[in-house]
C-alpha cells in the first residue's frame, strides 16, 4: 500500500521552493528599485539645476536678447527724454537693473576735448546721465564743460568707443554685418554691466570708416547711443520647479563655499551666464528631505511590484488545485480497482472451492451436484453482471450506444420487475402507484429497467433488515413523466449528496462492505441524462431517501 | 436599371458643368512668364532712320540689339551682369548706355560704337550717380549731365563730348540747386533751389549772368520748369500749383514772377507733365491721369497724328516714344491693363504700320484680367481712389483678396499693365490697390492729409478700403491678405500688427520695419530734404513716441498672422540686423515667418531668379494661407 501511494505525488516542497523563489525575488525587486530610484533622486539632484537656472535667469535672457537691441531700433536718435522712457520700462521691467549711465555720443572728425580719436576719426560722449531707481536723472557730464570727464566714468564708454573704432578700421563695407562682428562690436559685457551701442547702417559705417580714413573736410556730427546696464544679480526672483529636489535655492558669489559639515547635508551649485558670471545658484538640501522624495517616487513602484508578485501567487494557487484534483481522482481511480478486484474475488473464489470440491470428491450425488451447478452458474451470472455494468457504464459514457425505443406499458412493465425482486427478496415490501393516464411510454426498457433495479438495489441494500420498505409512484407533471423511488433506509447526509452520483463515489457504511463498485448511481445518472431526462434526490439521514427521476413523455403531446 | 442609366446621364451632365466652368476660369500661366525679362523692348530709331535699335535679354541680361533696315538684328554689347538700364543715340553711330548698381546709387555711362561695338566708360573712376539733362539732345556734340562727383551731397552740371568723351563743368551747384534746365541751345538758364523745405525759382537770361530768383514757395507747392517760349526770353512754361490745389499748365513771367496766363488745368487731378518740342519751342500736350493717363493736345498736327494711329490701333493706349530727326518714322508703344504692349513702327507719309515686336509675346492678352477703376469715402469722408481687379471667371461675389497698398507715397498706381497683379488675379486672387491719402497726382491738399500720417490715417484708408470690399460682399472676410513693396511692405506690416483680425496673412517685400531707420537713410545727397522728409513724415527726435507707436519692428508681440518678409542685404532703408531681430522675435512666438534674404540685392530684387524665388514664395504664401 505504502509502494503505491509514492506512486502519485503531491510534492509540497516544490510548491514551498517556488513559493520561497518568489518572495525572495520580491524582496530583490524591492531593494533593486529603490536603490535606482535613489540614484535617480540623486541624479536629478545635481541635473535639475539646469532647469531652475533656465528659469531664473529667463528674465535676463529676454532683457539680453529683446530689450537691450531695441536701442538700434530708434538710430542714435536718443536723447535725454526719450532714452529716460526707456529705461524706465526698463527698472519696472526687470528688477535686476540697478542703475543706467546714458552716454548721448557723437562721432565726427572734429577735434574733441573728451573721448577717443584714431586718427581723424573722433568719437564722445556729448551728455553723460545716470539713471538710478526712484531716483531722479543725474547730469553727470557735459561737453560744454570739457574735462570733466572722469576716469571711472569713461572706463565703460572708452571699452565700447575702442572696440567700435577698431571694427572702423577694418570694416568691410560691402558686406552684411555678421552676428560675430555684432557681439564683438557692440557689445561689452563684464560682470555685473553690459554696454551696448547702437548698431549703425551699413552706410554710416561706410561714412565712419570714411572719417578715419580719408582727409576730410569738418564733417556733420552723426548721433550714436552708448547705453551701460548695470545689473544686481542678487535681485534676480529665484524661482524653483523642484520644490521635491530643492530645499534652498540662492544666488551667492561665484566663490562661495558651504562650511556646514552637516554630513546630513547635500549641495551643488551653477554658475549665471554673461554679466551674472560673477555669481552662481546655490542649491542645497537635508538627506532626510531627498529621503522623502525617494519614498514618493518608490511608493508607486513597489505596489507595482506587489501586484506582480501577488499575480503569481494566485496562479500557485491554480496550479496547486488543479493538482490537488488529479490527486483526488487518482485516489478514486485506485479504490475503484480496489473494490474491482474485491468484487471478482468473491466469485471467482466461490467457483475455484466449487471446482476444488468436485474434482477432489469420488462421486457427486445428485443433490451435491446440483448444488455446486447452482453456485457456479450463480457465480458466473454475478461476474458476468458486474462486466455486463462495466462495459455497458463505459459505452453510455462514451455514448457508443443507441437507444432502442420502444411503447412500454409502464404498469405491466413494473409490475414485472418488481414481481422479479418479491421471489428474490420476499421480505422486501415493494409497492408502486401510477397514475391512470399514464399507459404507453416511449423508452428502451432495457436501459429504464437498468436504472428500476439499480435504484431498487439501492434500496434494498441501504434498508436496515427489519424496514426493507420501497414505494414506487409513477405521475405526469406537465410534458415529464416523474418516477419516485421512496425508501424508509438508512439515508444520508446533506454533505454526501452532492457526491453521489460521482463515479466511484461510495458512501462509508456497513452495508456495502461487500460487492459495491460505487458505479450504481453514477451509471443511472449518465443513463438518465442519455434519455434526456434528469435525477434529483433528498434524503434524511435515518429516515430514508427520495430520487426522483423525470424522463420526457413524447405522448403527453 | 433606368435609375443607373439616369445617374450615369446626370454624372456626364455634372462633369460637362464642370468643364464648362473650369474653361470660364482663367488658364493658370506659368510664374516665369509673367517675370522674365522683356523679350524686346526698348525700341529706338536712330536720327537718320537708318537703324532701328532694341533691348534684348543676353545671358539672361538686357542688351543692346541693332538692325539695319530690312537687315538682322546685331548684338552691340555683351552685358552679363547687369541689364542695361536706360540708353539713346547720340548720332547716327553712337549709343549711350547706363548701367545701374544695386542700390541705384551709382551710375556708370558707357558709349558704344554702332559700327564695331567698342564700348567706352565715360566717366573718371568713382561712385557717381548720374542725371541727364536734354537727354538725347546732342547740341554741338556735347551732352548734358549733373554729376554728383565733386561732393556725394550735390549735383553739378557738366558738359559731355560726345566725341572726345571730355567732361567740362558747365554750373558748379552752390549746394542748394536741386534741378536745371537747359534752353534749346544748351544754355542753362533755369534752376530750382531748395534748403530743403522752400524752393526757389532760378532765371538768368544767358550763362553769363547770375540767377535770381524769380519766386519762392513751400516744397508742397510744386512749380516745375517745362521749356522756354520762344516769343519772349524771360518767359517759361511750367506746371505750378501756386495759389491753386492742383497743378495746371502756366506760362511764368521769370522777370516779374507772375503767371500770364493759364494753358491747361483739371478740375480734378493734376496735370503732370507737358510735351515740349525744343525744335520750335512749343508745347504739344499736357499729360493728366484721372483713372488713366491721358493727354490735352496743345498742336493739332500731333493731335491728328495720334489719332492716326489709334484708329489704326483701336482699344490700346499708344505713345510715340522714338522719332528719326525729321520725323519721318516714328516708334509707338502700345498698352493696356491686360498686356505690356508692343512697339510698331509707323510712317505717317503712308500711314503704313510695322509690329516691330511684343514685350512679353509668351502672355497671352485674352486670360488676363480687367483693371477697374473704383472709388470709395474714408472715415473721415475723403474719396480715396483705387483699382480692382478680379480673376477671371463666373464668380461675382466673396474672393479671396489680395490687397496692395502701393510702394511709395510719392506716387500713386495707374491704370496700365502690371505684372504682379495679373500674375495673382491669375492665381485666383481679386487684387484690390488703393490711391491711399498721401499718394500725389490728386492735388496739394491729399498729398499732404498724408503728412505725419504714416502710421495712421494712410493706413486707416487702407483698411476703410478693405471693409469697404467686405460690406459691398467682393472680399471673402476670412480670406484677405496684404501685400507690398517698401510703404506698401510696411503698411501690410502694419496691418498685421495692428489690425487684427482683418487679414490672414501679410508679406512684406523690402518692407519698411522702422521709421527710425528709414529717416537716417535718406542719403547724403538727399541733406537739403530732410527738413521736408521731417514735415512728411516726421522728426525722429520730435516724433520718437510716435516713430515707436507705428513702427512695426518695436510691436512683434501683437502679430498674430503668418509672415512673408523678403529682403534684400543691401537696402539702405532697413536695417538687415533690425530684420533679423523681427524675424527671431516673430518666430520665438510661434508665428509663422518665411524670411527670403538676398544679401547681394538693394532694395528691390533685380535678378531674375531672385524675383522668382520670390514671387515663386509669394504665391505658396499665399496659397497656403488663404487656403487654396
């Protein structure tokens, strides 16, 4: 028995191995993920800060690229009231420009007292002004008092004048200024201020060049405009779209060192472009605060991950029951040849002692003879009964017989049967009632006789000695024609219902301890539902059970 | 079955509809025929009427042909960079040609040798421009010229032999001489001075004297030396609108400064130009354009030769633009809105003429498309003048509207044959252009309504014009763009900018950008009328709040249409890195900009393939955008 059971296995050490493998795998995942998402965190950390520089410095940008070249637009024509409108717009604009110094220029080939001259070519400032915010306009030189220019003041016009003369010298008239020759020429950036000057046309160019170039007559004074921007990068508005990556953000002087030794503490910095290069952003943030970035963005990506790793357990599941059914049905499998085995024994033993007693007796008298012919012939008929059901369960199950239809009288055709069961069993009290309408029904009698004495039997054998007691009623319900095989056995249980029509399925009882194959009801069923009909059965245990069986009546039309 | 054979007919029946529509509509012409150089043009007949002279395309540049009576056409010069720009005989074996730089700033004069084509430069080495006073009048073998050589700003006037090729100053311009005019013998005797806002008539009865003035007037009022009268020296003709709106026909007392009497004047317009022959010293006609150009006889001989030749030519406009010096042939020119015309030789002893040959041969007249006059009242109630011309075809009502302000105030658009309309009334487009206040010819007062008002009512005029074609159901609302060259260019600018809504795209060729930049391009020479140019259109330094408010370039932020910008790198008037910095700005806010730059052309673009590049864009532009 042991040999046999290792035959079929249920191997829970695999299902306990894979269900390991996975958790583990689970646990892996998770570190995995959370370690990149700390990278990424990190990465974005010293990344991001482009954007938040992007943004910051947009302002700038636009007053670099849109505002400052607007003074080529009007042509030098500015002067001290228009070019204060100007700048104006400009303070309220752009809250980094801190003050503006207007130089009001002329070039000529006149002789000059204040500003440049390479050779005939001169250029100077004619008005110097300093706008400053909320503050009103200071004349700061005129050139109706010469040499009173100061030093600190011409720095800037003299870096402007310088680089414009030298493009003078070397301009190539009958070309396009190139963008190169534009930042070079007209631009001066430092830290903190630009000094732009009006980019003149091409002709004045030429007249210019002309200027420095040619002996010429005193020429007429051609207007130029210098402008110097000076630009506070400290009020630059920081703005900061990654509140979840920075805690601080600042601007701070380009030498700037953090000497918090908070190893808690994170920072990195970008320097600002053009005239801001003198300063850079600061960013710095807790550990602790990245931490709750990092849980934010891992959140996600765990339940994710749990998702998958549940999804997989609920296929273990499927496969471990679809296992567990096998098993079950092996299990049926294995005790039906059991019982099989069980129920030839009986015979064959029977005819081998009977085989055994006439060849071992000299002379069989007549009454032993026939005595041993009746228990062979009853011997075989039960072996041939029991192969009969076998065959005839596997060919119903297969469905490889035909019905052979024919009108029974149902009256006479159970009055036979159960004549039949009274000279077998005459303490068997068998009754039956059919209603007087029902006369001719269309069936295979053998096969409806099959299910009469199998539920017959049943009742018989599950009936204690003293109440072998079965009532027959036959009645038409609408189009169904309904048997009910009503005993007074010993019935069963609600939960053993369910079970047994089942094949192999036998209920754990005394009395079918010998000869019981648990086919019984399973063949009336499979015969049943072949004839297109259906079986249904309650019971109380200890009181007895009811089938009833309603077949299709073709007559009742 | 029947309904099959039913809808089968009604299909035939539609597609024949169709046809018979398709074939109303005007067959699409190629672009390159509308732009191409003129095959022939520029007919001349030399003094002996020997040889009839013509520009033709060589190397894809205009060249000058020479054809003997009933001989081949020869080929003088071999100009492959620039077309020849203007040329005459001088005698019966010389030609003078010109050729112009890109700016137009700069002239060369060329002679050429009839005989041989030996071509001569005729001035010193240098960046001149070059006018020519009594053209193709050689007396003594010499040429009149005001040269600005001696100083870039002023323009003096020098005698040319025409043999020895000698140039000798003739009248050193004190500076502030802005035109001369020379007598039947070559004598200056006539000038305008100018300090930039009055003008001054100048006389002198010989070259020996001195000027004086003989009046002085306002630069809007217009007094313009025609000729002289060969009855007395001291008398003149010209066209003055002294004491009056519009300019009329007058002969001058020079010695006392008053008009004796009145020759010609129009209610409406002004008349703006006179025939003078120097051979008697009479006036044959005086030109006036009300919706096109027409011509007062003032000599019946030449009345009844123009009619002549018009009954000869019926439904063309015909001019004589060539005669031998006896007058024994004639070359006439003939137009009209649907073609450029044709040159014919015409001998008045027989009546007989010869077609000499098309301008354009390749356009067919017939799918072009009729130019009508139209007029309608701004909102302050001023009748503004202008021209419609719709595309061929069934359609009455609900074009798509091409409108073209045209490209210089000073001006005005005439009725006659212009390419660039036909080619987009070809493409479908009705082309509406407008006589905007400002522009001249309609008298004194509507030419300066238009003073300081370029950013203003000039444009409100335009877009009266446009609502005008929407109320009266021509214009498709959602389907108008605007279009033009320099004022006209600046002017689609402004519509952009400031009339939003009103049109779907606009396309700006050399277009103004700002006015800041087009005041400081007023060239050297050009000094004395800066005042004026400060009245027309402003003081920079004045009007600076002003110049910001109307000048496109400071107002990206309001376009909201697809831009065309065309420019070239050379135009003096703007400036290429203030183009640029427009366009950037324009495309940073998501507006749609095709930028064309031709960094060798000036203001307009003079070669071809440029022109049609450009106008090969212009058509996509446009077609893309008014959704055809």
């Amino acid at each position: 028995m042991a040999a046999e059971k290792s035959f079929y296995r249920k191997n829970f050490a695999l299902i306990v191995i894979f269900l390991l493998l996975v958790t583990v795998s689970l646990v892996i995942a998770w570190l995995l993920a959370y370690s990149l998402i700390k990278r990424n965190v990190e990465n974005d950390f010293s990344s991001a800060k482009i954007d938040v520089q992007e943004e910051v410095v947009q302002p700038y940008n636009d007053f670099f690229q849109n505002r400052i070249p607007e003074i080529s637009f009007y042509q030098g024509y500015l002067d001290s009231s228009s070019v204060a409108k100007y700048i104006d717009t400009a303070f309220t604009r752009y809250a980094f420009v801190s003050k503006v110094i207007f130089y009001d220029t002329q070039v000529s080939n006149h002789k000059i007292k204040d500003g440049l001259r390479v050779n005939k070519f001169a250029i100077g400032p004619k008005v110097v002004m300093q706008f400053k915010r909320n503050t009103k306009p200071v004349v700061l030189f005129t050139s109706t008092h010469p040499h009173t220019l100061s030093l600190k003041l011409a720095d800037e016009f003299n870096k402007i004048a310088i680089k414009f003369s030298a493009y003078i010298e070397s301009a190539d008239t009958t070309k396009v200024l190139s963008n190169d020759d534009i930042f070079n020429t007209f631009y001066a950036i430092t830290p903190n201020r630009i000094t732009y000057m009006n980019i003149p046309r091409r002709e004045e160019i030429r007249i210019y060049k002309d200027l420095m170039l040619k002996e010429m007559p005193f020429s007429a004074v051609y207007e130029q405009d210098v402008l110097t921007f000076y630009i506070d990068p400290l009020k630059l508005r920081i703005k900061n779209p990654h509140p979840e990556l920075y805690q601080n953000i600042s601007i701070r002087p380009l030498v700037y060192e953090e000497l918090n030794n908070n190893p808690e503490f994170i920072s990195t910095d970008i320097p600002l472009p053009g005239a801001l290069a003198d300063y850079k952003l600061y960013f710095s943030s807790l550990h602790s605060y990245l931490n709750k970035e990092i849980n934010r963005r891992f959140l996600p990506v765990a339940f994710m991950i749990l998702l998958i790793y549940s999804f997989l357990l609920g296929i273990a599941y499927l496969i471990y029951r679809n296992l567990n059914i096998n098993s079950k049905l092996f299990k049926l499998q294995y005790d039906f040849i059991n019982n099989l085995t069980h129920e030839f024994k009986t015979p064959v033993s029977v005819i081998k002692i009977a085989g055994n007693n006439i060849r071992s007796s000299k002379q069989l008298s007549d009454k032993e003879r026939a005595h041993y012919g009746k228990i062979l012939d009853e011997e075989a008929d039960k072996l041939n009964d029991l192969m009969n059901k076998l065959l005839s369960f596997t060919q119903i199950e297969n469905r490889s017989i035909k019905l052979k239809e024919e009108e029974i009288n149902l009256e006479v055709f159970t009055q036979n049967i159960i004549d039949a069961y009274q000279i077998k069993h005459p303490q068997f009290d068998i009754s039956f009632d059919i209603d007087e309408d029902i006369t001719y029904f269309k069936s295979d009698p053998v096969l409806l006789s099959s299910v009469f004495t199998n539920l017959i039997d049943n009742a018989y054998k599950y009936s204690p000695p003293d109440r072998k007691m079965l009532h027959i009623s036959i009645h038409r319900i609408k189009k169904n024609i309904l048997f009910k095989f009503t005993d007074e056995g010993i019935g069963m249980e609600e939960s053993e219902l369910k079970h047994i029509f089942k094949k192999f399925y036998r209920i754990q009882s005394q009395y079918n301890q010998q000869g019981s194959v648990g086919l019984g009801l399973a063949f009336c069923k499979e015969l049943i539902n072949f004839m297109n009909g259906e079986i249904t059965v309650s019971s109380k245990p200890g009181k007895g059970s009811e089938f009833i069986i309603s077949l299709p009546d073709d007559y009742s039309l | 079955m029947i309904k099959r054979i039913g809808r089968y007919c009604l299909m035939c029946l539609s597609v024949l509809l169709v046809q018979c529509g398709y074939q109303k509509k005007a067959k699409t012409i190629p672009l390159e025929v509308f732009f191409q150089n003129p095959v022939k043009t520029s007919f001349r007949i030399s003094p002996d009427g020997n040889y009839i002279s013509f520009l033709q395309p060589y190397a894809n540049r205009l060249n000058i042909y020479v054809q003997a009576r009933n001989g081949k056409p020869v080929r003088l010069t071999h100009e492959k960079e620039f077309n020849v720009a203007s040329y005459f005989w001088v005698n019966n074996d010389k030609l003078f040609y010109t050729k112009n730089s890109v700016d137009k700033r700069v002239t060369q004069l060329f002679s050429v040798e009839r005989a041989n084509g030996n071509v001569t430069d005729l001035l010193p080495a240098g960046n001149f421009k070059v006018l020519f006073l009594n053209q193709s009048r050689v007396i003594n073998n010499e040429l009149l010229l005001a040269i600005n050589m001696r100083d870039s700003s002023v323009f003096d006037v020098y005698r040319l032999n025409v043999n020895t090729c000698s140039l000798r100053l003739a009248a050193e311009n004190p500076g502030n001489i802005v035109d001369w005019l020379a007598d039947s013998k070559g004598q200056i005797r006539v000038a305008r001075a100018s300090d930039g806002v009055n003008e001054t008539l100048l006389f002198r009865n010989s070259e020996n004297e001195a000027f004086r003035p003989v009046l002085s007037n306002n630069f809007q009022t217009r007094i313009e030396p025609i000729g002289f009268c060969e009855k007395r020296a001291d008398c003149i003709f010209a066209l003055s609108s002294k004491n009056r709106d519009k300019a009329a026909l007058v002969e001058l007392n020079c010695s006392t400064g008053k008009e004796e009497k009145v020759i010609f004047k129009h209610q409406d317009v002004d008349v703006t130009g006179a025939s003078y022959s120097q051979k008697n010293g009479k006036l044959v006609y005086a030109t006036y354009e009300t919706w096109k150009k027409q011509r007062f006889y003032l000599d019946d001989t030449l009345k009844h030769l123009y009619q002549d030749i018009e009954k000869l030519l019926p439904g063309n406009e015909v001019s004589i633009v060539s005669t031998d010096s006896a007058q024994k042939q004639l070359i006439v020119r003939t137009f009209t809105d649907k073609t450029p015309g044709a040159y014919y030789c015409y001998t008045p002893a027989n009546k007989k003429l010869v077609k000499l040959g098309d301008i354009n041969p390749n356009l067919p007249a017939e799918e072009m498309c009729a130019m009508k006059p139209v007029s309608y009242k701004s909102r302050d109630g001023i009748t503004i003048n202008g021209y419609l011309t719709l595309p061929k075809g069934s359609k009455t009502k609900n074009f798509p509207v091409v409108v073209i302000p045209h490209s210089w105030p000073h001006n005005r658009n005439s009725w006659e044959y212009n390419a660039e309309v036909q080619f987009l009334a070809n493409r479908g487009y009705a082309v509406f252009q407008v006589n905007y206040r400002g522009s001249k010819g309609y008298g004194k007062q509507f030419w300066a309504a238009g003073f300081k008002q370029w950013g203003s009512k000039m444009q409100t005029d335009i877009t009266d014009g446009v609502n005008w074609l929407i109320e009266n159901k021509i214009a498709n609302p959602k389907r108008i763009a605007i279009y033009g060259a320099g004022f006209g260019g600046y002017s689609a600018l402004w519509g952009a900018t400031f009339e939003p809504g009103l049109y779907r795209c606009a396309a700006s060729y050399s277009g103004i950008l700002n006015l800041f930049t087009f005041i400081k391009s007023i060239p050297p020479y050009y000094r004395t009328s800066l005042k004026m140019y400060y009245e027309i259109v402003g003081n920079p330094e004045k009007d600076m709040d002003y110049f910001r408010a109307v000048s496109p370039v400071f107002h990206t932020d309001k376009i909201r249409v697809p831009l065309l910008i065309a420019q070239g790198g050379k135009d003096p008037r703007v400036n290429i890195s203030e183009a640029n910095q427009f366009v950037k700005e324009a495309k940073k806010r998501d507006i749609p900009v095709i930028y064309l730059v031709k960094d060798e052309e000036g203001i307009y673009f003079v070669k071809p393939e440029n022109r049609e590049e450009f106008y090969r864009n212009l058509e996509k532009f446009l077609a893309d955008n008014l959704g055809k």
